[in-house]
C-alpha cells in the first residue's frame, strides 16, 4: 500500500514534470523551425524571381556573336587598310 | 481509514496522474504536429520556388560558356590585330596607357608581352592620335600628361557633341522658329494672283530693245 502511495507521488512529482518539459522543448524546437523554414522559403521565391532575366542572356549571346562578327569584319578591313608594322 | 478506502484513494490518484499525463502528451502533441506542419508547408513552397531556380539557371552555364568563348575569340583577334598593326612594343605601350598597369599582365596570346616596358604613349603616337584615344574612353588616358584630364565627360557626353553644332543650338532655346505651313489647310492663306502662270503680256528682250 505504501510502495503504491510512493508510485503515485512519484508520477506526480517527477514523470509529468519531465513529460512535460521535454515535450515543451519539441514544442519550442518546432515553433523555431517555422520561421527559419518561411524565411528561406520567401529568399527561394526572391531568388528565383531574379533569375527571370536569365533568358535574356540568350540575347545576349546572340548580340555578343554578332558584335564579334562585325569586330571580326571591321579586323580583316582595318588588316588590309593599315600596313603592318615595322 | 479503511484498507478498502485507501485503496481506492491510491488507485484514484493514479488515475489522475495517468490522466494528467495524457493530457499533456496530447496537448503538446498536437501543437508539435501543427507546427510540422507548418514546416511542410514552407518546404513545399521552398521546393518549388528552388525547383524554377534549377530549371531557370539550367542553361545559363552553356551561354554564358558560348558568350566567353565569342569574347575570347574577339580578344584574340583584337590583340593579334593590334600587335601586327603597332607592333608589340607600341601595342603594350597603348594598353597601359588606356589601362594604367596592364602591361604588366601583358597579352594572352604573347607570352613574351609581359617582360616588354611599356613605352609611354604620348611618345610614340601624335598628338591627333592620342586626342582620339582619350575621346574613346572616359580614363585620363595618352594625356601628354598623364594626370590630365579626360577630354570626354562622361555624364555629360552630349553637351560637348553639341558644340560641333551652331550657336543657336548650343543656346537651347525653348522653341525655335517653326517652318510655315503650305498647303490648302494652312492657316495663313495668300491670295492667289492672276498674273501668276499667265502668258507674259511683255517679253523683257523686246522691252529692252524698244528702249533701244
């Protein structure tokens, strides 16, 4: 009977508080989580916004070809006109 | 008290304690759940987000690969043609002068660049030549002196195109005087005058003669 009357005093005072505290701390480890999972989640959608010019480089690689084309031209015009030097 | 009541008592009190436990699992269960899901959530927008990142940098590599092999090449050629042309030792020379300190990285197709002393630019080239140069660019470069300013001011580029025009243009006046209108819809209209297409009542050699 007392080993029973012990049991339950030590259900009280020591299995629920440490119930208790440790399931506050996966409480608090998830709360902590939330906002750092959002914060990436919104700098995943900025970054990916930012690359929406990324198709512009295909712009830019055709105007490069070209401009390096007419450099190309303008080189063996300017190689014909000047002499060489010395 | 009775054996059979402090039985009770004590069984009661573990009921309580059992429940209390319970409780708690649950309610720090639940909130445990909510918050995971709030995390797959984020992930699931995360993912998505990472995934148009993938597929929008996917051809950036070979782009930006094919354009550095098209500047290379322009590179190569603008060397090759400007040490044919200059010479080597000019052409070092009028790269540090348009780029202070590139001599010392000399050229990538001539390896021999980099030991030759760049001579300075405003011996070697005229005075016209360097007057380009410095036009071309915004760097106080081939000044006869070197700390001298550039020639074009670069914020400010079409104000100095604008001296090449007449005076009345470097002025800026609000408004200028508009060229007149002709036609049926203009607003000043002339009154038409007969004699204009007619046959000549006189001609001027046959006045000139009965004077005579």
């Amino acid at each position: 009977m007392i080993l029973w009357w012990i049991g339950d005093l030590v259900l009280l005072a020591v299995v629920l508080p440490v119930v208790v505290y440790l399931l506050r701390g996966v409480l608090d480890a998830a709360k902590m989580i939330v906002p750092s999972v959002q914060e990436i989640a919104r700098a995943a959608a900025a970054g990916s916004k930012d690359l929406d010019a990324a198709a512009l480089l295909l712009t830019t690689q055709d105007q490069v070809t070209k401009t390096v084309a007419g450099v190309a031209n303008y080189g063996g015009s300017l190689d014909v006109i000047l002499d060489d030097a010395r | 008290m009775a054996p059979a009541l402090a039985f009770a008592a004590a069984g009661a009190v573990t009921i309580v304690a059992v429940g209390l436990i319970v409780v708690a699992l649950v309610f720090y269960l639940v909130s445990v759940i909510t918050q995971l899901r709030k995390i797959t959530t984020g992930l699931d927008e995360t993912i998505a987000s990472v995934g148009e990142i993938v597929q929008k940098s996917a051809p950036v590599n070979d782009v930006v690969t094919t354009i550095n092999q098209q500047l290379d090449a322009g590179v190569d050629l603008l060397e090759g043609l400007l040490v044919k042309k200059a010479g080597m030792r000019d052409a070092v020379g009028l790269v540090d002068g348009m780029y202070a300190g590139a001599a010392a990285a000399g050229f990538r197709n001539f390896p021999e660049s980099p030991t030759i002393k760049a001579p300075r630019i405003g011996e070697v080239y005229t005075r016209g030549t360097l007057t380009l140069a410095r036009l071309g660019r915004e760097a106080p470069i081939a000044a006869g002196n070197p700390a001298g300013p550039a020639l074009r001011d670069v914020e400010r580029g079409s104000l100095a195109a604008r001296l090449l025009y007449p005076e009345i243009r470097q002025t800026m006046p609000k408004s200028l005087a508009r060229s007149p209108v002709i036609g049926t819809d203009a607003p000043v209209q002339y009154e038409k005058r007969d004699d204009i297409g007619a046959p000549r009542k006189q001609l001027p050699g046959r006045a000139m003669s009965d004077q005579s």
